[in-house]
C-alpha cells in the first residue's frame, strides 16, 4: 500500500524525469550538430588546402 | 537574423531560481489539504502544466495565424515548436493526473469526468499534428495544413475549456473556483510561483529549441555551400519544418 507521500513523490518525479529526458535528448541532437560541424571544419580546411597548393613547375 | 539563443542564459536562471523556489514553497511553506492530505500537493504542478500546456497550444494557433497572414515560415517554426512543447507537457498533466486520481479516487482514471476526458481528447487531438505534417511531403503545403490545424485546434482549446467549466462538476475539483471561496493565501501564493516556474520552463525550452533548430539550419546552409549540395538533397522529408536561413 503506497501512502500519500509516495504519490506526491511519484507525480514530482515525473515532471523533473520528463525534463531530463527532453534536456537530454536536446543534448544528443547538440552533440550531433556538433559533430557535424567539426566535420564541415574539416572539409572547409581540406578546400582551403587544395586551393593554396602551389601549382605543379612544369619541366623542359 | 533572430537570435533565438539571445537571452538565454539569464532566462535560464530565472526559471531554475522561480521552480526551485516553487519547489521549496510546495513543501515546506503550503498547508496541507483538510479534506485530501498531503496528496493535493501535486496540484500545484499538475494544474501549472496543464495551464501552460493549454495556453501554449493557443499560442502554436495564434503563431499559426501569423503564419499563414504574413506567409513567413518562421512563425510556423515557432508554431510547431510551441505545440511540441505543450504536447510533452499534455503528457505529464495526463501522467500527474493519473497518479493523484490513484491516490485520491483509488482510480488510475475516471471517463465520467469531463475535465479528465476533455483533457484527453485535446491531447489525441493534438497527437495528430505531428503525423500530420508528417504525411505531407511538399514543405510549402505541410506548413500551410500545419497552421490551419494549428488555429482550428488552438480555437477549440478555450472553447472545450469553458464547456468544461460551465459543465456540472462531478468529482474533479474545479481550480480556482469563485462559488467555492478559492483557496487559502498560502496555497494561492505557492500556486502562482509554480505556475510562473513553469510558464518559464516552458519559454526557455521554446527558446533552447528554436536556437537548435536555428543552429541546425544554419549548419544545413554551409554544408550546401562547401560542399555543393543542393537543398532538396541535404532536406529529406521531416516533420519539422525546414529553417531557411
């Protein structure tokens, strides 16, 4: 038998579970952009690269 | 260029002062309940999320509106972002309500209770709006169908709620009521404070996820232009409306 502390106790735990899930999952989708982001770095620096690259000399 | 991240920050602390606050008046400040005990402290947050998820669904029609006025995607961004939210918060008013009806009534639910069903059937109304934006793969109509449900369904809610209240009350209290005298100053005090705590959590969430799908449209836009991509091949079919940035 749950007395009424418990059920005060439940209907709390639900609002703070409710938010951690939402803030958690908006951490997931965070770290996702983030990643996504170092990889667009990456290709951005790539392009740059190719472009200073120093036209090959031609020989004779 | 909105900023939706502007501000974020001190918001942010202002709703965890505000609910910690609510938090620490629920219980130790607020009397215990004559007739119920100590169970009726789940009042204070189950009626806070269901004014919030109620007037937050109003808002997704009134932002709606906007948009199909003006035409500018951005309102129905907000628009979906707000009934989102209101329709997570639907879910813990439903899953709260439970847990005091159990405790209460000895129920987990009660269909001759018209707030409880009315309550429901806003929540199924609006668990369509996502499958229904879903369904729609052209952006620029899934976004036109999105806000007409929006106001169509945001017009119901106040009008499904004074039904309700004007309706013979079976065993539901109804909250702040005037025939019953209202409640006493301590409960009333608490009450506000969650009511705002929560009002808060509800606009900075708003604001967290308009500045992540923001971010996120913006990321869209440089990887089309690094890479060369057009937009119909990065985009891919969504629920969610497409940040145009």
């Amino acid at each position: 038998m749950i007395d009424g502390d418990g059920y005060v106790a439940a209907a709390y735990i639900i609002f703070l579970a409710l938010v951690l899930i939402y803030v958690g999952i908006m951490a997931f989708r965070l770290s996702n952009l983030e990643r996504e982001l170092a990889e667009l770095n990456q290709e951005a620096a790539q392009q740059d690269a190719e472009r200073e690259a120093p036209e090959p000399a031609k020989v004779g | 260029m909105t900023l939706y991240g502007k501000g974020l920050r001190s918001l942010s602390i202002a709703t965890a002062v505000v609910l910690t606050g609510a938090f620490l008046l629920i219980a130790f400040y607020a009397p215990e309940d004559a007739d119920q005990g100590i169970i009726q402290k789940i009042f204070y947050i189950h009626v806070a999320m269901a004014i919030v998820a109620l007037c937050g669904f109003t808002a997704g029609g009134v932002m709606g509106f906007m948009h199909l006025r003006t035409h500018d995607r951005r309102w129905d961004l907000r628009s979906y972002v707000a009934i989102h939210l209101s329709l997570i918060l639907a879910v813990g008013v439903l899953l709260t309500g439970a847990v005091w009806a159990k405790g209460s009534w000895g129920s987990w639910w009660v269909w001759d209770e018209p707030m409880l069903v009315s309550f429901l059937i806003v929540f199924l109304l609006y668990a369509t709006y996502q499958p229904l934006r879903f369904s729609i793969e052209d952006p620029e109509r899934q976004s036109r169908y999105a806000s007409v449900f929006a106001v169509v369904a945001g017009a119901f809610v106040p009008i499904n709620f004074a039904a309700v209240r004007m309706a013979d009350s079976f065993i539901h209290p109804r909250t702040l009521g005037t025939t019953t005298g209202g409640m006493p100053g301590e409960m009333m005090l608490t009450f506000l404070v969650t009511l705002v705590g929560v009002a808060l959590l509800f606009v900075t969430l708003w604001k967290y996820e308009m500045a992540a799908k923001h971010a996120r449209g913006q990321v869209k836009a440089l990887r089309r232009r690094i890479t060369g991509e057009r937009a119909s091949v990065v985009g891919g079919r969504s629920a969610a409306p497409q940040v145009h940035v």
